[in-house]
C-alpha cells in the first residue's frame, strides 16, 4: 500500500504539471526537488487540495498542492488515510519566491 500511495502522489504532482490551469510562472521549473516527510494537515478543496508535510529531515512543514477533492478521491485516496499521517515522497517544482510551497 505505501509503494501505491508513493506512485499515486507522483501522479498527482506530475498531472497538475501538465494540467495547471494558471501555468507554471509562479515556480522554478529548472529545479525539481524532493520533500520526504509524512502528512500533517490534509485540505481537500478546489481547485486545488493541500497537504501540509512535515519534512523528515527537519521541522519545516511544506504546503503541497494536488488535485482537486475529486481527483483525489478518484485515485484512491481516502481523507481517513491522508488524515492517519502517512510517510509521502513528493517531487514538485518550489515557487519562485522560495517559499515552502511546491507542486
């Protein structure tokens, strides 16, 4: 179930590359990072759901946005799962004002 839930997430974050409806002009697409950390705070919502993780490495908590409440649910997802905290591994373009935000 975790290596499922690792290559959904990379799903997600990917399709909302290709996907996203404002563009990519608010990240640096020149540097593809990696946050792992594990699930704090989940906001399904749309158009765009949120979910705050904590990075394993230290205590910064990044905002990761994702799929609609709908596709989210349409992979698979669970709000009980997302909300139970579990171990993510995210690859996502960071804003350019390098704030804790990716997608």
């Amino acid at each position: 179930m975790k290596s499922l839930f690792y290559f959904t997430l990379s799903i997600i974050c990917l399709y909302e590359v290709a996907n996203a409806h404002h563009g990519l002009d608010l990240y640096d697409v020149d540097m593809l990072i990696e946050i792992t950390g594990q699930i704090k705070e989940v906001r399904l919502s749309d158009p765009h759901s949120v979910l705050v993780v904590k990075s394993q490495n230290s205590d910064v908590l990044w905002d990761v946005e994702g799929w609609a409440a709908s596709g989210v649910i349409a992979a698979g997802l669970t709000l009980e799962y997302l909300r139970s905290g579990p171990a993510v591994l995210i690859e996502g373009f960071q804003t350019k004002d390098k704030k804790r935000t990716t997608m």
